[in-house]
C-alpha cells in the first residue's frame, strides 16, 4: 500500500534519477585506488583461497572482440574482423591465469564456476577456444558441482561451438537477443532473427545443455509497448530456462556508440516502466517466475530454486546461483572479488597483453574493503537477492538508514518492522533506489558529474 497515496506516475518522476545497479558494493566509482596496490592484492587473493577451498573458485573470462558495435552495449569490446588475434589473446589469458595459480603457492584450486563473457565469445573458433578451456583446466580440479557457462550471439554461434564447448564441461548458456523487431535491430546494430535463435536453441538442446538464457532489453531505441509485445510472444514460443529482462542503460559519456540515435529515440521514465511492466507480466503468465531485479526462471531452474533456499548472490555477471567468495576475473577489464577486495584489469588489449609480457599481473585499480564496506555490502546483497534485510541489533548505522528509508517507507517501496527492513510489491520495481539508502559511500559523496544510468 502507497500509503501517501502517491501515485506510480509521481513515483516514476520522483526516482527516476541515476542510480547504481549494485553488482558490486562500494560501486567502481568509489573505489579507493589510491590505498590500493597489488601487493595488497595479492595477498587478498591468497587469504580467500586459504579461507575458502572448500566452496571453489569462479572464474570470469572476458573475450572482447566482435565483429560489429552493437550501438547499446556498455561492455568493454574490440571490433575486428581480424580473427588473428585470437591465439595472442588466449596465450595472455593463460599466463594471466598461470599468474593467479601460482599464488596459491603449490595447491590447486578447485574450480567450482567458468563464464566466458565479452565481447563476443563465440568470435572465437571453436579450436581456439579448446586450447583456452583445457589450459584452464590443467592447473586445477573440478568441483562435483561446477558450473561452466558462456555468452553466444545466435548469428554466428555454430554447432561445432555448442559440440566443442559441451565437450569441455559447459552446460548453460546465455543468448544475447535484445529484442527481435527489425527497426530496433537496425538502430542498436544487433542483428539476429528468431529463426536463428531457434536453430541455436534446438541444437543446444539436441546436444544436452540443460540450462538456456536470454538476454533481453527493454527501453532500446523505437520500442514500444506493441514491439515488446511482439519481442516477448516470439521469446516464449522457444521456451528459454531463463530470461534476463535489463533495463537499457543510456550512457553515452561513457560509450560513444550510444550517441548513433537521440534521446527523442528512446523511451522515458513511465513510458519505459510500461515496457518493462508489460514484458514481466506476459513472463509471469507464461509461468516464469520472479527471480531478484530484471531475472526470472522456470520453478526447475537452479537460479529459481537458489532464489527459494535463500542463496542466490550477485556480483558482476549479474545473479548467480551460488556464492564463491573467489572470483577471478582475467582478460581485460575483468573484474576480480575476493569478497574484501575488489581489482579490475586495464582496459586496452595492447596494455594488457604489455603487462602480461612483462610478468605483471594486469590489474590497474581496486577497492579493499573496510569494516563499513563489509557491513553495507551485506544489507544491499541481502535486498538485492532475498527483498529484504535484517539489522543486527545496535548495529552502526541502523538509525541513520532507517531514517535515510523514511521517504521509501512513505511511499509505500519498503516496510520496516522492528530491525526488519522489506521490500513491498511495488518496491521491486524501484530497487536500485532502495539500496540507494544504504549506500554510505554514495550518500557521503560530493560527486557532481552523473556516474550512472537512470534507474528506471
């Protein structure tokens, strides 16, 4: 219940301002570079690893080369039609994994999680990408649980990619779509047609991956309720395990690509919202269910069930079914977490694979976590990934959140009882600025320039 009877459109006007998406805690902006270092580094990985053999380690690799820009993307990428570069990139990507083994002084890690991300993974032979996994593979052990997944473009995903890649242990997959109306395709420049994606789909399935994602993204460029409509009927017929529905994040400050169209081009505020209500309710219908912010899963899924135990987590690939406290990210821009510490790696494949040369561990900033970081990183995870938190009691900050969530309260997004903080039916879809109120790195901050997307 609202209960000053606020009504959605004044809510939409009143929050939708930049906001984090929270993948991380404190967000990359306010990252303390300056006290880090990668001796300090280093010896973060080392103590998680001792802390945590048990649970294993994931590891992120991130492929950037495509062929072509899709004009939305925020990812960091290369294009190329030059295909040379692929054995360079992978023979860096190995001593960079090479690097981190070594640290572990003579044991071997248990490798519990691989995801191949970009980029565009499948730009990459198949070949080439068994020379990767299997160089991965020889310096650790597999956990009986492990979980490897990759991010396929349906247009030039092969069969011998999906042959190659269930061969090396890969079960899950994730279908970049977008959105399947030809005007929107032809503006973001990402081209695929539902015909593909079907054929990707039944070979996957004809070869035994038990797990299929699609990306989708609402507020792109020429939307509209009709196109979305269409976008997800023809999603539904191919029946996915899971759907990442996004919301579009317009930042051309930080990527160019994005000024191809204008803002009259794009869907704003409640005109987005609706796109989005639209598309949940039709997922929903379909018997999808509501899986944390922009996810849903079948009620088989391992994320709908990690959802139900209480264990789902986020970290920068979005929602995972499972929490490791090491994550390794190599390959430029990675991003590692080591749960106390966060690294990331430069961003230029020629100063990457400089550094990589030189015998140097690629990270160039990074974020050691302190005891408020810890704190505040547990209340925005446990809102993010459960709609709720629980303050211990006496805790710091307990009063000045509270006080920061009274608008929310008012406004009928979250409920508080006792030190019992939840998020309502409506709050869903207001979260980000939920977790806004516990982000003291971001209440603290004299920031003027805007870091972030609009949170609706």
């Amino acid at each position: 219940m609202i209960t000053s009877q606020v009504t959605m459109e004044e809510l939409v006007q009143k929050y939708n301002v930049a906001a984090p998406r929270y993948t991380s805690y404190p967000t990359v902006p306010f990252w303390d570079n300056e006290a880090f270092s990668r001796a300090a580094w280093t010896n973060q990985v080392y103590q998680t690893f001792q802390q945590s053999k048990e649970k294993g380690i994931s590891l992120y690799i991130h492929l950037p080369f495509c062929e072509s820009l899709c004009t939305y993307c925020g990812c960091n990428t290369r294009i190329t039609k030059n295909h040379r570069v692929e054995e360079p990139y992978i023979a860096s990507l190995l001593k960079e994994w090479e690097m981190y083994v070594a640290l572990f002084k003579g044991e071997r890690p248990l490798l519990a999680e691989i995801h191949l991300g970009g980029g565009t993974p499948t730009f990459f032979h198949p070949d080439n990408l068994k020379v990767l996994i299997e160089g991965i593979l020889k310096h650790a052990d597999l956990a009986p649980d492990r979980s490897f997944s990759f991010e396929a473009h349906p247009a030039n995903t092969t069969v011998t990619h999906l042959e190659t890649l269930f061969d090396l242990g890969f079960r899950r997959l994730s279908l970049g779509i977008q959105d399947f109306d030809p005007l929107v395709q032809f503006v973001i420049n990402r081209h695929q047609t539902s015909a593909e994606v079907k054929e990707v789909m039944l070979n996957a399935r004809k070869i035994g991956f038990e797990s299929i994602n699609f990306d989708l993204i609402y507020g792109l460029p020429k939307q509209t309720l009709a196109t979305v409509e269409d976008t997800i009927q023809k999603a539904m017929l191919l029946g996915p395990d899971r759907i990442s529905f996004y919301s579009y994040a317009h930042v051309p400050w930080i990527k160019p690509g994005q000024r191809h169209y204008t803002e009259a081009d794009l869907p704003h505020g409640a005109a987005k919202l609706a796109l989005y209500n639209l598309g949940k309710k039709m997922i929903l219908a379909h018997g999808y269910e509501d899986v944390g912010m922009d996810h849903f899963a079948k009620r088989e899924d391992e994320l709908f069930v990690a959802f139900q135990q209480e264990r789902l987590h986020r970290n920068f690939m979005g929602y995972a079914d499972r929490f490791s406290p090491l994550l390794i990210g190599i390959g430029v821009s990675s991003i590692s977490d080591v749960w106390g510490a966060f690294a990331q790696n430069v961003k230029t494949v020629e100063e990457y694979h400089k550094l990589i040369d030189a015998g140097v561990l690629p990270v160039v900033k990074g974020h050691i976590l302190n005891e408020e970081d810890l704190l505040v990183r547990r209340y925005i995870l446990d809102m993010m990934c459960k709609g709720k938190v629980q303050l211990p009691t006496g805790a710091p900050l307990n009063e000045q959140i509270i006080d920061e969530l009274s608008e929310l309260v008012a406004d009928g997004l979250v409920s508080i009882t006792g030190d019992l903080i939840q998020c309502t039916a409506i709050g869903r879809s207001f979260l980000r600025n939920i977790c806004m109120a516990f982000d003291q790195r971001l209440l603290r901050s004299k920031a003027q320039n805007q870091l972030f997307s609009q949170a609706i």
